[in-house]
C-alpha cells in the first residue's frame, strides 16, 4: 500500500477495517476539503465512488429488506452474498482512492 505511516496505522493489521469515518466522508460527498485554511477539490473519480459505495450499500439494503420474505437459502447465496462482494470491492475502492487523495491535499498544504 502507498498509504503513509499515519494512515497505515489506522488500517494496521490484516483483517478487514470499515472504518466509520470512511462511510461518513462517503455520505458526505463534500466536492472540496478545506487544509490549513486552503481550499483543495476532490476529485471527480473519488465522488464517484463514493456514489457508487452508495448503491452498493442502498442494494444490500433493499435485498435485505425483501429477505424477510424468503426462506429460501439459495436466495442468499445468489442475492446477498454477491451484494456483500460487491459492497466490499466498492468500499476499498473508495478508500484506496480517498485516502490517497488526503495524502495528496496533506502533501501540498505542507508546501
């Protein structure tokens, strides 16, 4: 990972770590971050996956939802066990992205 030590330090370890503040930036979707009192953007492919985490999230939901009906156990493993899969890959992607881009914003309010 290109993380720096300080982020590293967050994801330490190698179990799996959906960390809240992740979801809220996600929720959030603030288009600029403000840094020692500069504004920095973010960039349009980290909002869309944050848009796309999103409906993930908003897809195992509804899924959920339905399953309450269900008793039928392939019902799982053909609707929410690929859900889960895709909201896992959808997370990472906007972490790697958005934290590389914090790292990004740090780097230049330092110049």
């Amino acid at each position: 990972s290109q993380f720096t030590a300080n982020y590293k330090a967050l994801f330490e370890g190698t179990e799996r770590c959906y960390r809240p503040e992740l979801l809220e930036a996600c929720e959030q979707q603030d288009e600029q971050i403000v840094v020692n009192g500069s504004v920095h953007p973010i960039s349009h492919a980290t909002l869309h996956l944050a848009t796309e985490l999103q409906r993930s999230i908003v897809h195992l939901g509804e899924l959920l939802m339905n399953s309450t009906t269900s008793t039928n156990p392939r019902f799982f493993a053909r609707g929410v066990r690929p859900a889960l899969a895709k909201l896992d890959q959808a997370w990472a992607k906007y972490e790697e992205h958005y934290i590389m881009e914090l790292i990004a914003i740090e780097d230049q309010a330092r110049e």
